[in-house]
C-alpha cells in the first residue's frame, strides 16, 4: 500500500473514531437530559388513576430502580439492538413509529437539499460574473428575502396561491416514493421549496464569496491567459475549487433540516419525524422524545462524516494534511 492510500485509511480512520466518540457522548448527554426532565415516565405510561404498586412495577420494568451507571449500559444495549420501548401515548413500538415516519422527513430534506443547491449555486454564479450589473442586484435581492421571509409564512402563501389558486400542487397529504415516486415529488415539491428557501439563500451569498476569491487567483488568470474558454475556466476551477465551502455548509444545513422539519410538517400535514416529535412533546412521551433526538443525532454525525469523506474527493490534500 503506497503513502497516498496510507494517509486516505489514516484520515477515515480518525474521522471514524472521532464519528464513535461524538455519538457515544450524544448518547450519554441525551440520556441525562431525559433523566433532568420534569415528571416521571413511569406515572406517565400508568395513568394518572394508576396505584403507587402499579406505578413501582413500571419502574421496575423500565430499570428506573437502577443505579444510573448501570441505567445508562442498559440505554446503549436498547440502543445498539434498536429496542427503542413502547411509546406511552399509542403503545406502539417506537422503533417502528420512527421507521414509518422517517422516510417521509429524509425524502423531505433530501430533495429540499437538491433544490437550495442547484437554486443556490446558479444564483451565486450570477451574482459573481455579473457583478455590479441588475442580475447580481437579484440574486442578492433574492438571497435576502430567502433569509428574512418565516417558512410558516411562506407555506401559507404557497398553499394560497399554488394549490388554492392555481391547483398546481395538492395543499397537504403525503405519497410514499415506493409507491409512486412522481406522484409523491408532485407532493413534496411545495414543502420542499418552502424548506429549501433559507439554504438556497445561504448558498448563494456562500457560492458568491468563494467564486469571487477564487477567480481571483493567480491559477485562475493563468488558465484564461492559456486561452481556456470561460465556461470551463468557470466550472474547472472556479466551481470546483469553491466547492469545499459549498459542501461544508450544504452537509450543516442537512442535518438542520432533518430536526427542523416541524414547521412545515405541520402546516402541509406530512407524516414525518417532525410531526412525530412535536405529538410526543405535547404528550410528554418520553420513550419517543428520546428516540427521535437520539437517531436525528445519529443522522447528523452521519452527515459529517460523509462529507469529512467528501473532502478528500474534492481536495485530495485534505487527507494529506489530516
């Protein structure tokens, strides 16, 4: 194995256990958290007609009579074996709750994500080769209010104007992508516009700043003076070498995606995590609540780490360096 791909498993390596060591102490600050939380979960899975024998059994079932250390070994085997308990409002497997909602919120981000950034990139684009001239004067315009407009406020004007007015889009309801994936794109596409909206306009004002001290190197003007036409110039190596900050804050933005979902979720009636969660903190189901953070954590670790990994396809000196 030669010193280039010594260095790539050394930098996915570290990445790795630095991926484990941020979960495992996710996982030990969820634990406490829930722990700090006013109310006992076992009154609340009993009811409140519920004996004081009734609700000892409870607790016992739950290892709440446990000494804390020991508690905590039994969270992460639960963890590790996703057996995630029974929600104390419905009586369902949590795991399975999770594993129905879930798709719904990734396939959410994921196409919000698709949105912002090719919204985000051609704006960013624009605004840097136009510079001083009306485009960049709108992209800027856009970037701004994509930053000042409130998603609950957009996703009524959205509702008003695309699905009452026009009809082009269906105001809630949800499809699943195995069932009919176009049917369920036709679905999400207005949620995932509203959703997309503050990204896009990160993106932009991001995508700006990086070409505008990119094209400004000396590589750069060393590749136009060679006579290279400027849409490659552009592309080659402006773009591509912009594109570490561009993933850095698309990978941020994804994980807030997924735990902020809950606005519009809500307003376009969507079965997702989001929706689940804000059921469970009315409800005070704690095993729910706990396992929605829990696996939004995990997600977001995840993220990360795949785009550590995707720092070293883009700049293979990242993982020299590392």
């Amino acid at each position: 194995m030669d010193g280039r791909h010594l260095n790539t498993l050394r930098f996915l390596l570290i990445r790795s256990g630095q991926a484990l060591i941020t979960l495992l102490l996710s996982a030990a600050v969820i634990f406490l958290g829930m722990r700090a939380l006013p109310g006992d979960p076992a009154r609340a899975m009993a009811g409140d007609e519920a004996g004081p024998e009734e609700v000892a059994a409870i607790r016992t079932d739950l290892g709440l009579d446990r000494p804390l250390p020991e508690q905590f070994l039994l969270f992460l085997r639960s963890v590790v074996t996703l057996d995630l308990g029974e929600s104390t409002r419905t009586g369902q497997e949590v795991t399975a709750m999770i594993a129905q909602t879930l798709p719904v919120t990734l396939w959410l981000a994921l196409y919000a994500v698709v949105i912002a950034t090719v919204a985000g990139i051609a704006l960013g684009m624009i605004a840097e080769r136009r510079r001083g001239r009306m485009p960049e004067f709108l992209a800027n315009l856009i970037a701004l209010l994509g930053l000042s407009l409130p998603s609950f406020w957009l996703g009524m004007l959205g509702i008003l104007l695309f699905a009452v007015g026009l009809g082009w889009f269906p105001a809630s309801g949800y499809v699943a992508m195995t069932a009919d994936p176009l049917r369920s794109l036709h679905h999400l596409t207005m949620p995932a516009v509203v959703l997309a909206t503050a990204l896009a306009a990160v993106i932009t004002r991001q995508t700006r700043a990086s070409m505008l001290e990119t094209m400004s190197t000396d590589y750069v003007r060393f590749a136009e003076a060679k006579g290279l036409s400027a849409p490659r110039v552009l592309f080659r190596y402006g773009l591509r070498n912009s594109l570490i900050a561009l993933v850095t804050i698309t990978g941020l933005q994804l994980g807030a995606l997924l735990s902020g979902a809950v606005v519009t979720e809500q307003i376009f009636v969507l079965p997702g995590v989001g929706s689940l969660t804000l059921d469970a903190i009315l409800a005070r189901d704690f095993p729910v609540i706990q396992a929605v953070v829990l696996v939004v954590t995990v997600l977001y670790v995840v993220i990360n780490l795949a785009v550590d990994i995707l720092y070293t396809v883009i700049n293979p000196r990242v993982r020299i360096s590392a």
